[in-house]
C-alpha cells in the first residue's frame, strides 16, 4: 500500500485559510487522493477526492502537485466545526482505506 | 435516510464473554467495512464485505468474526473478548462501483470497554 506523510498538527485562526500537505512520493499512476476527516467523537466523512487536476467542492478544494507525489487540503476559511484529524489517504486496487494517524487540525477563535 | 447506523453506542464486557456488533445501512451499498480505531490511532481495518455474500480479512481480522447478514445488514462478532479489543468500532459503507474514486460512509461507532 502506497503510504502518505502528513504533519501531526497544524493549527489556524478562525475565518483564516488553511493548507493541509500530505506527501505521497510512492503513489502510482492510479491510484486516487482521498480526504476525510474525523470530528471529535464522531466516524470520518468524507473531505475530497482527486487524481490529477485540482478540486472543488463545497467543504473544500484539493491542490494536487503536478508530479503527484503531494497535495494539499485546502480549506477557505476555517470555523471552529473544522477542527478535526484529517486524513490523506491513497486509494489503490484494493479499493480500501488504509488510514495513517493523520493531522489534527486546531482552530483558534 | 439514516445512512450508516450501529448498535450499540457502548458496551462493557468481562474477559471472555461473547457480544455482536449490529451495522446496517440503508444506502443500498454494495459494500461494507468494519474498522477498530485506538486511542490516538488512525482507524485499522478489520474485516469487509464486497458485496452480498462475500467477506474477506482486512488488517487486523484475528479475534474477530462477520456475517453479511444481507444486503443492509454486516455484523461482527467477538467471540472470546479480550482487553486488548478495548476500542472503538466503525462499520462503513461505499457506493457501487466508481472504482477508485468511491467513498465511504460511516457510522457514528460504538465504543467497547473490556475488562
């Protein structure tokens, strides 16, 4: 399985941006970007997703390197309900998820 | 639509005793997935179900049985429990097809305590 590396914790001022890395220098050529995050006490939902181009949705945008081997999560402005563990994670194949331990994202109001 | 609902929210077992995880989903998902989570920990998978009638070992299946009851319903099962099972579970669940790109949906978990 392809593995990621984020940063533990990460911490940011409320209504401010927020980048996410993750590195992922062994992914392969299909292998798709996946973002979830998990609210204290709560079962991980689903951020974002993306291969090769970058993404938006409404939680979030998804910067993916050119050479694919990082991303970043991008959240616009930050509330406090966005503090979480956010998880990157590589989707191979197996079509499983294996989770790494993330980083916890601290919101300051 | 409920999504993904497990039962119970909590439980405490003695070392030894026996106790069934309920998981169902009413998203008409082909697949399903238990994960244990520890403290501090990311979450681990532990068994899944492609679809109806299937089940296969994920990373940590030891100590651990499921039945995918039918196509909404995935339970698990520890038979002889154990402290070192202390955890909290999540059953999941992912749309049909999409391949790569599918994503999971997940239940609120249920935390079990064994002493």
């Amino acid at each position: 399985d392809a593995k990621t590396t984020q940063p533990n914790s990460m911490e940011s001022n409320e209504e401010e941006p927020v980048h996410l890395p993750c590195n992922h220098s062994t992914i392969s050529g299909t292998d798709y970007i996946h973002w979830y995050r998990q609210l204290p006490s709560q079962g991980p939902e689903y951020v974002i997703h993306g291969l090769t181009s970058n993404v938006n949705n409404r939680m979030a945008s998804l910067a993916i390197a050119e050479d694919r081997k990082s991303s970043t999560l991008i959240l616009h402005r930050a509330t406090l309900r966005d503090a979480a563990v956010y998880y990157c994670i590589l989707m191979d194949s197996s079509y499983k998820l294996i989770f790494g331990s993330g980083t916890r994202l601290l919101v300051r109001p | 639509n409920a999504g993904v609902t497990q039962t119970p929210k909590f439980q405490v077992l003695k070392t030894g005793q026996s106790m069934t995880l309920q998981c169902a989903q009413d998203m008409n998902h082909n697949s399903m997935y238990w994960y244990r989570q520890d403290p501090g920990m990311g979450l681990r998978l532990i068994y899944y179900s492609a679809s109806e009638g299937t089940t296969d070992k994920g990373e940590v299946p030891n100590g651990y049985n499921v039945s995918r009851l039918n196509k909404r319903e995935f339970s698990l099962r520890l038979e002889s429990a154990a402290p070192s099972q202390t955890s909290v579970y999540f059953c999941a669940s992912s749309e049909p097809g999409a391949g790569r790109r599918k994503t999971q949906y997940f239940g609120p978990g249920t935390r079990l305590l064994v002493l």
